[in-house]
C-alpha cells in the first residue's frame, strides 16, 4: 500500500481506547459527558444572549407579501371584530365589509395608508378615541405596520 493511504490508520491510534486503562477511559468520559453539558447550558445561554429575544421582529414577521385572509383579518377578529361587528356601523368581520367602511365612509384606501381611518384610529391619530379604545392596550407597532403593508401594497383580498 502507499504511504499515503496507511495515514488513517496512523491517526487512530490518536483515539485507540486501548491506549488508556479502563479507569482513566471512564474519568475522562465523564468529565468529557460532564463538559459537554456544561458547553451544551454555555451555548444555550449564548444563543439567548445574542437573539434580540423578540425585540426586533420586523424581519422576521413581516411577510414579504401580506395577506388579508392570513395576517390582517385574524388581527381584526381577535381586537376589533367584538365591537367592529354586526352592530350597524362599521364591521372589520370580513374583507367586503371592511372596505365597506363605516359611518366615516371608507377606513381603507388601497395604497394610501396615511389618508386610511383604519391606520389613523389604530394609531390614536384621529379624533374620537384610539383603536382599540381603553382600557385596551393600543397595538404594537408591529401588528400596525403589517396593516400598513398590507393597504400600501394594494389592499387586496389575498
Ligand atoms: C370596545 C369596543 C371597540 C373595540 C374593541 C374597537 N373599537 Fe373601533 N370603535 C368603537 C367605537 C365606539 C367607535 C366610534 C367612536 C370613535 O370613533 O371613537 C369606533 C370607531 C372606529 C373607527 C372609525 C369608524 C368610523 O366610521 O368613523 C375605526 C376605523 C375603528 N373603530 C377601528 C377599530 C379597529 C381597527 C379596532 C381593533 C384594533 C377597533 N376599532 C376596536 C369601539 C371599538
């Protein structure tokens, strides 16, 4: 055989148990058991140290593409639909009726989220009280700004 090829053979001697008494063998294993938890708990610890725990989540959840259907309508069912339902004035319950409106007329104007209600009530800048009202707290901005998208990309019934 070549040289060459016998190298890995020369390697293992480097980790031939054989080399080492049982007793020694058994230490090292479970210093080496007992390391690589304490390295598994260090790496952990530095996973959390370095992810931004939530604070910066714009990346990772705001869709490329915003769906009325999968993003927008479960925010309105789970903070607006109770009142914004079926009471006469204006319904968030489903795409028709939202863009409907209310009795300010439309709330939604495709691609123009700053002249939308919607946007304006949700972010306390219109008169009458901040969507939704206390003692709820307002939206963060996050759940804001995936409406935003969503009406700034068209406001479709996607
Ligand atoms: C506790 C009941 C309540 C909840 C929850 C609520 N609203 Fe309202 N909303 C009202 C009332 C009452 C008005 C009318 C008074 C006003 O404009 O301040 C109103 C008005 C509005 C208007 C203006 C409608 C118009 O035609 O003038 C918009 C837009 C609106 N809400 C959006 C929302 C959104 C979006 C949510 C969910 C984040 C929400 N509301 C949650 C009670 C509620």
């Amino acid at each position: 055989m070549l040289p060459v090829l016998q190298w890995p053979e020369d390697g293992n001697n480097l980790r031939n148990p054989r080399q080492m008494s049982l007793s020694c063998l058994g230490g090292a294993f479970l210093f080496m058991v007992e390391m690589k938890n304490k390295l598994l708990l260090l790496f952990l610890l530095f996973c959390v140290a370095c992810s931004d725990m939530g604070t910066n989540p714009k990346e990772e959840e705001i869709p490329e593409t915003v769906s009325y259907k999968n993003d927008i309508q479960p925010l309105l069912n789970s903070g607006c639909v109770n009142c914004h339902g079926n009471q006469g004035q204006l319904s968030l319950a489903t795409y028709a009726k939202t863009m409907k409106g209310g009795k300010s007329g439309k709330v939604v104007i495709p691609k123009n989220s700053a002249g939308s209600l919607l946007i304006k009530k949700l972010k306390g800048e219109a008169s009458g009280q901040r969507m939704p009202p206390k003692p709820q707290s307002p939206w963060a901005d996050i759940k804001i700004e995936l409406v935003t998208k969503w009406i700034n990309a068209g406001a479709e019934d996607n």
